[in-house]
C-alpha cells in the first residue's frame, strides 16, 4: 500500500511538472497574450475535417506580408499585415469537391465570422489562384513605424483580409470561425443548349425575367479581354435593381449574401455580392449579349463575362439563371 501511495506521488510530481511550461506562457509576457495553445480559429463546413486552430498552428503557415488600404467611417486606412493565405489554409483544411462536377470548387464560399457573429462571404472564386486571386489573408501581425507585432485587441488574435475592397466591410476582426458552403439552387438545368431568356430570382424584391431586348433596353457597359470586346450590362446594376432583401438588423448584411449563375447544361459558380458592389469589391462584372459587335458565338444569348478572373471559369456561358441567396447563418 505504501509503494502505491508513493507512485500517486510521483505521478502527481512529474504532471506537475510538465504542465510549468504551458502555465509559464498563460502567465508570463509572451505577445500572443497566452493565445498560442488556445483554439482561435474553427474551420468547419464542406471541409474534409473540421479543425480547430491556435495561432502558433496559424502562425506556423507560410507567411507573407501585404499592404492593404480601405475606406472607414473615421477615413482611408493603410494597414501593413503578416499573415496565411486563406486559400491555403481553406486546402491545408480539405475543401470538399466532387471530381465529377466540373469546376465544382466555383460553387462554393466560405463565410468568416468574428466573435461579435458579425459575417462576410467570399466566393472560392475571388480566392482561388486559378481564377480571382483575391489575395486574402488571415493575419496576425501589423507593421507600425517598423515594428510588426500582434494584433491589438481590437482587431486579433486573428483578422481576415479584403485586398482591393474599397471599404473595410469585409476585413472582419477577431476572427472566430471559417464556415466553407455550397451554394444550393433552386433551378433544374441540364443538357445544355442555346438560351433565349433568364430569370433573376432568390432574395430579391422584384424577380424578373430577361431577353435580349430587356437586356438591350438597359444602359450598356463594354469589357474589352484580351482581343475581345464584350458588350452587355453591368451585373451589380441588375441585381441591386431587383431590390436584395437584406435585413436591416444586421450590420451589413449584403456582405453575406451571393449570387448563382447557371447555365443551361447545369453548370453553376457563385460569385459574391460583395465582390460586385461598388462600396466593396467593386468588381466590374457584366452580363453580355454580344462580343466584337456581332451575337456572342455559340454561348447563347447571354453569358456572364468576369474580367478580373485570370481563367474563365465564371464565365457562365447560356445563361439560364441568376439566384440571389444569402448564406445561412
């Protein structure tokens, strides 16, 4: 009984122990604030397994560092980040796709939400390096005369990055939580074949459907792509003209919501509207009806033209329908 007692002792002695070092960084003056062996971010959603990060995991990713600047209600803001690209922790983490869906990663977002549940979205496609290139960033430093070190309070232990974004909307501080979905659309499409028509539905105030000469009536923008000039309307002015529901209760409640395209074969990308709107990404997307000045060739009446992508992926030939959604909360 006796040599019993003595081995709780030792057992007891030696947890003791190793728990000094873990209780030296909760207590002691580290720059994280005792946030390195502390879960600070969950990726979770269409993912391969949710996981759970601390910020020396974060910090641990390759890093780069990134000069942004937006717009904010106390003015323009230049901001020197260090941080992980979203895109690669997004893929260290497994984003779900089915290899029998072509493109099927452009049917996707990812919804980062701060610990207040304040939320914005980004579509896989602003992301991806293939096609928007975004550059987003979860960071975890800032460059002040010089010196980088943690993010205040206010903004860390984590904050996500909206390169580009006229205002700061989207840049969502004390970032909790990446929610990574697919969109799910209403619409049944599939064989393909020339379109005629498209309908603009979802969370809008005033669905409507879409020929050629509706589209015509509408004042025209041109996007010139390489060798190619299209011709056709801008796709924010569309949808902000069929009235987005969105809830005045929640602080800016667009930056949640995107928008399905698809075409006739059944082919769906989401784009977000924050990437669209001017106070945002402001992204100059448009729907064209023609190409060089003559009926686009082959792809139907309609397509959806993206300039900034870097491959054409979200250009949704034969367009058969635009659905406005908000991403679930």
């Amino acid at each position: 009984m006796g040599v019993s007692r003595d081995v709780k002792r030792l057992a007891a002695l030696l947890c003791s122990l190793a728990l000094l070092p873990i209780a030296a960084t909760s207590c002691g003056g580290g720059d994280d604030n005792g946030t390195s062996s502390q879960t600070v971010l969950s990726v979770s959603g269409d993912v391969t397994a949710s996981t759970n990060f601390t910020l020396a995991q974060v910090q641990a990713l390759p890093a780069s560092t990134q000069t942004v600047s937006f717009g904010s209600g106390t003015g323009q803001q230049i901001h020197v980040y260090t941080g992980a690209s979203l895109w690669t922790l997004l893929n260290q983490v497994g984003i779900v796709t089915n290899p029998a869906v072509h493109n099927d990663v452009l049917a996707k977002y990812v919804v980062a939400t701060g610990s207040d549940n304040y939320r914005a979205l980004f579509a896989m496609g602003e992301l991806s390096p293939d096609f928007g290139n975004r550059g987003n960033q979860v960071v975890y430093a800032e460059t002040v005369n010089g010196v980088s070190a943690a993010l205040t309070s206010t903004d860390g232990p984590l904050r996500v990055t909206a390169p580009g974004d006229v205002k700061g909307g989207r840049y969502v501080s004390n970032l909790v939580k990446l929610q990574v979905g697919t969109a799910v659309s209403q619409v049944t499409a599939s064989g393909g074949g020339t379109t005629t028509q498209f309908q603009l539905t979802g969370a809008v105030a005033h669905p409507a459907t879409f020929d050629m000469a509706a589209l015509q009536a509408l004042p025209a923008v041109t996007r010139t792509i390489g060798a190619n000039t299209y011709t056709g309307v801008s796709l924010w002015n569309l949808i902000d003209a069929a009235g987005v529901q969105t809830s005045v209760a929640a602080k800016n409640d667009l930056l949640g919501f995107y928008v399905i395209a698809t075409g006739s074969d059944g082919y769906r990308v989401v784009i977000s509207l924050a990437e669209l709107s001017p106070d945002f990404g402001n992204q100059p997307d448009i729907v064209a009806y023609s190409m060089n000045g003559a009926a686009l060739p082959g792809t139907g009446f309609a397509r959806l033209v993206i300039p900034a992508d870097s491959k054409a992926g979200r250009y949704v030939s034969n367009l058969v329908a635009l659905e406005v959604v908000s991403a679930p909360r």
